[in-house]
C-alpha cells in the first residue's frame, strides 16, 4: 500500500524535527541555542501575523521564544519571558537571535551545499 501524500508530507516534517539541531552561540547571554531548520506551520503563522500587524519586534521575540531550544530539544523560554525579553533584553543581541531562527531553512541549506 502507498502511502498518501499528506503522509509523507507528515512524515517529512518529522524527520526534519527528529534531525540535527543547529547551533547558535550566544556569548553575551552565555549560552549556546539549538534550533530545527523547521518549525510548524502554526508557529509561523503567529509571527507572521505579528508581523503584519507592524508588530516587528514583538514577532522577533515571538521567534526566539518559540524556536530557542537547549541542547535536549526542549524550550529555552518559557511564554511569560516575551515581556522580559521585549523591555529588558539588547535588541541588537535580540535581531541577531531572531535573524539566525528565522533564517534556519536557508542555514541548513547552505550547509547541505557545503557554502
């Protein structure tokens, strides 16, 4: 029996999150951040939706929040951190962060390119 083609789409997306994870050092914060190439559509409609409403930087921070992992593929931020994050954290550190998520696909491209 074949399978479907919502099946293998499916299937696909959790390969992709069952794979490698990237590294992302964050020397002014001290740690190291991992991240997935990709993340679901839901969490991408959520910045996106921030974005269309002129809400930049609180979809950067929706990005870190939701795509930031520690090295067991766990969240780093909790959904309470956004306001912290918004008003107490360096917004150039912030858009590198944001930047380097939001970007993942085109990371993990490169680096299958070998660029």
């Amino acid at each position: 029996m074949t399978k479907s083609v919502l099946e293998n789409a499916t299937a696909h997306f959790k390969e992709q999150l069952a794979g490698k994870m990237f590294e992302l050092a964050v020397p002014e914060w001290q740690t190291t951040i991992y991240y997935h190439s990709t993340v679901s559509m839901r969490t991408e409609s959520k910045i996106m939706a921030l974005t269309q409403q002129g809400k930049t930087a609180e979809a950067l921070v929706e990005s870190i929040v939701m795509k930031s992992l520690d090295s067991e593929g766990n969240r780093v931020f909790r959904d309470t951190d956004r306001a912290a994050l918004l008003n107490e954290a360096d917004p150039k550190i912030l858009i590198r962060v944001a930047t380097k998520l939001n970007n993942a696909g085109e990371n993990a491209l490169a680096e299958i390119e070998g660029n």
